[in-house]
C-alpha cells in the first residue's frame, strides 16, 4: 500500500516502487514524476496503436474507410510526434504510462543485460520500473482507471501499483480474467467475442471492444488501450488487410467520442520494410563481427526487441547495444562500426543517454542503430524468419521514430514544444478539464 503525508500543499504518496512519489494539491492536481495533471472532468481514453505509422491512418483515410476518424481530424487535431529511444514496445508503453522517458521509468526495451547478475532478462517484471505510473497515481487518489493490453508481457508493468479496484487485464489471456486479479470478469461474454491468437488482428479488436464496454458501462477517468503491432509487422500501408484492420479501429474510435470522451491515438513505435527488393531481409550479425574482432563471445550483443512474440520479426530490429570486456577500444570499435554499410550511429554509453534519455545502467558500452531497411542480430542460427510469409518490416531505429498523435478536440500546444507519445495524458487531462497545456 502507498503511504502518505500532508503539509499545505497537499498530499504527498509514497508508491510501493522504491523512492518514488507523486503529489497532488488541494485543489486535486497530481504532480507524478515531474508533470502536473488536471483531474480530468470526463474520461480520457489514450489508444495506442502499436507499430502505427502515420501512413497507415492516412492511406485508409483517402481510401474512404476511415470516415469518423476523417472527421475527428478535420475538427480535433491531426499531430506528428516522436516515440521515445528505442522504438521498441515496452519502453513506449511505459513512457506513455508515466508521461517520461526512460531515464525515469527505467524500461529501456524489451529485453536487457544485467551485468550484476550475469543474466539477460526480460523487461516485464514490476520490479524493473523506477517510477510511478499515471494510472498507480491516480488510481490510489480516487480515480477510476482501466488498462487493457493486447499482449499479456504488459499487463503486470502497466499494472503495477493499481488500487484495489482498478481495471487491469490483457486480450491475450481474457479468458482468465477474474475480479480479484483483474477487477472484471465475463471479458469475452460480454463483448461477445471468441478468444482470438496471439498473432491476429483480432487480438486488438477485443481490446477495443472490451474497452468501448468498460468506458459505457464503468465510465472511467483514465482508460489505456494498448494494440499489437501483429498487421503492421506483415502488411504494408495501403494494402488492403492493413485498411481493413483500420477501418475496424474507426469504428471504435466513434464509438468512444459518442460516450463522450476524449480520445488521444497514438503509437509506441512506427514500422519499416527491412528488406531488399527481392523481398531478403537485410540484417547485420553483430555478434559475428565483434567475435571476429575480439574473439568468441568476448563480447556481448543485447538485442532489446527480443520478447516472447518472435513470429512478429524474429527478434531482429533496427536498434542493439553491445557490452565490451574490460580493456576493450571503445573508440576503435565504434569508428569501424559506424563503417558498416546499413548502420545509420553509433553511440557510447554517454552519448546514448544524453542524447535519448536512457537509464545508463541498463545499456551497453555502445548503442548501435541501423538504417531505415537494415535490422541487426546477433549470429544467423539465432533468428529463424523461414517461416515468414511476407518480407520482414520491424522497428527500433530512428525511422521508427515518427509517431501519429491524433486527439478529437483542438490541440493548442505551448510554443516550442517537442511533442512526445507520452504527452498523451498530459494533453487528454487538460482536454477534460477545460484548461489551456502549459509548458
């Protein structure tokens, strides 16, 4: 349980993750690291479409089957904006659920190297995040909150610290959904739909037809919908299975702007072809070159896109860090791989955290990024893609990094602002509360 204080300002909450806090004053604002948020007058639902790249709106859009969402923008706002470093799934969804960058929240991809313990690790433990989210925050100050994931590998980070009460449950697994754990019960009877495969479109139709249920029938402060990137991996912008997957979201998009909230749209990462025009997918072994260099395993490539969803992209992406044995020429190493024919930087440690904002205990000595249609992995017999169907499209890079931000009321952003993914709630909360976004 969050412990608590008073002085003159306000509360001040102690979040069960160590050393965090948030504050919320008087008059019912919550300070949650960092950021003020305006208790919101009417609900504020935050879609993230994972993988979701401007185009894939706009193509169906000018195809015709997007007409609410053309609407929605002609008379709310149509923004651009960037995805946190790197743009992969876990840190974005959890920079959009503390309104920070990793530095903060501490997740910084999917998968990483803890040299204290010697072990790789996957980043979907409670106990990896070092701040509070918006929804433990507000959620133990009153709030209704309800968080729905497509891919069960979230729920428990995005989950962490919810109140007795909240609404917290993943379409992977929603037919074991229960009030004790999950705060809701009866998913499927209730929208009326089957249990769907981890890899389908299917899987985010019903987390937005569990939350368009939840919005109408509990009407919750704060709602976040978390998708799966499962049609973007495998279908281009335009073509005819990615409009029809986003002309399902319109739906839903109206159905949540008629029971009268604000909606935010936006994406933890955007997607790329990573092929060659023969349809080979392009893919730099940095665990062969640096074994080359250094000899077997000396060196350690840490490819953070890695999670339990390897049908998706193989665990190849645009973005790896390498951790160096002691001794090793830092300099030399990063001049030869800024060489290489499809890496678009490299960075050291410093570097990479100054520049993406990343917590410098959970990277490597360098941070490797790839061109836009070039992946990297570690040696071949690791990454099986014979399987796939179609030509691989991934993400991680910089490339990836444009994301849309899309909102059914005017946006009046403060001037010079950099708009970010995780301002989401920060927009939606000032939206529903009738105040202009300060800076």
């Amino acid at each position: 349980m969050a412990s608590r204080t008073f002085d003159q300002q306000g509360w001040t909450y102690m979040n069960p993750v160590a050393g965090t806090t948030w504050q919320t004053s008087a008059d019912g604002r919550l300070t949650v690291n960092g950021r003020t948020y305006p208790r919101p007058g009417r609900p504020v639902v935050v879609v993230c479409i994972d993988g979701s790249e401007d185009a894939y709106h706009e193509r169906a859009v000018a195809d015709g089957l997007m007409p609410f969402t053309e609407a929605m923008l002609q008379r709310g706002s149509d923004l651009r904006g960037e995805c946190t470093m790197p743009s992969f799934t876990n840190p974005n969804n959890l920079s959009i659920a503390t309104g920070a960058p990793p530095a903060v929240h501490g997740i910084c991809g999917n998968y990483f190297y803890d040299p204290a313990s010697g072990e790789e690790v996957m980043m979907n433990a409670p106990e990896l995040l070092r701040a509070p989210t918006l929804f433990a925050a507000f959620s133990r100050t009153g709030a209704k909150v309800a968080v729905i994931t497509a891919k069960d590998k979230l729920r428990r980070l995005l989950g962490s610290g919810l109140a007795e009460g909240g609404i917290c449950f993943s379409a992977e697994k929603a037919d074991q959904v229960n009030l004790a754990e999950n705060g809701i019960e009866k998913v499927l009877e209730s929208t009326g739909l089957d249990l769907p495969s981890v890899y389908s479109a299917e899987l985010s139709e019903l987390v937005m037809a569990a939350g368009c249920d939840v919005l109408e029938r509990d009407r919750p402060d704060l709602m976040y919908l978390s998708l799966t990137d499962y049609i973007q991996h495998k279908h281009a912008p335009g073509s005819p299975v990615a409009n029809h997957f986003y002309a399902m979201l319109d739906g839903y998009f109206a159905r949540i702007d008629a029971l009268g909230a604000i909606l935010v749209v936006t994406a933890d990462h955007g997607m790329n072809a990573k092929s060659d025009a023969d349809g080979q997918a392009r893919v730099i072994f940095l665990q062969d070159w640096f074994d080359a260099r250094s000899g077997t395993n000396a060196c350690r490539v840490i490819l953070p896109i890695t999670d339990p969803y390897t049908v998706h992209h193989g665990a190849l992406g645009s973005y790896a860090t390498v951790h160096l044995p002691a001794g090793a020429d830092r300099e030399a190493l990063l001049g030869e791989l800024a060489g290489l024919d499809g890496v678009d930087t490299v960075l050291t440690r410093e570097g990479a955290c100054a520049r993406f904002e990343l917590p410098p205990d959970r990277i490597g000595d360098l941070v490797v990024i790839a061109e836009r249609n070039t992946v990297l992995g570690t040696t071949p017999a690791r990454h099986d893609i014979s399987g796939f169907t179609e030509p691989l499209r991934s993400h991680g890079g910089l490339t990836e990094q444009r994301v849309p931000v899309l909102v059914n009321r005017p946006v009046e952003l403060p001037a010079g602002h950099r708009l970010r993914n995780f301002d989401a709630y920060w927009i939606g909360c000032h939206l529903a509360a009738g105040e202009p976004l300060t800076a």
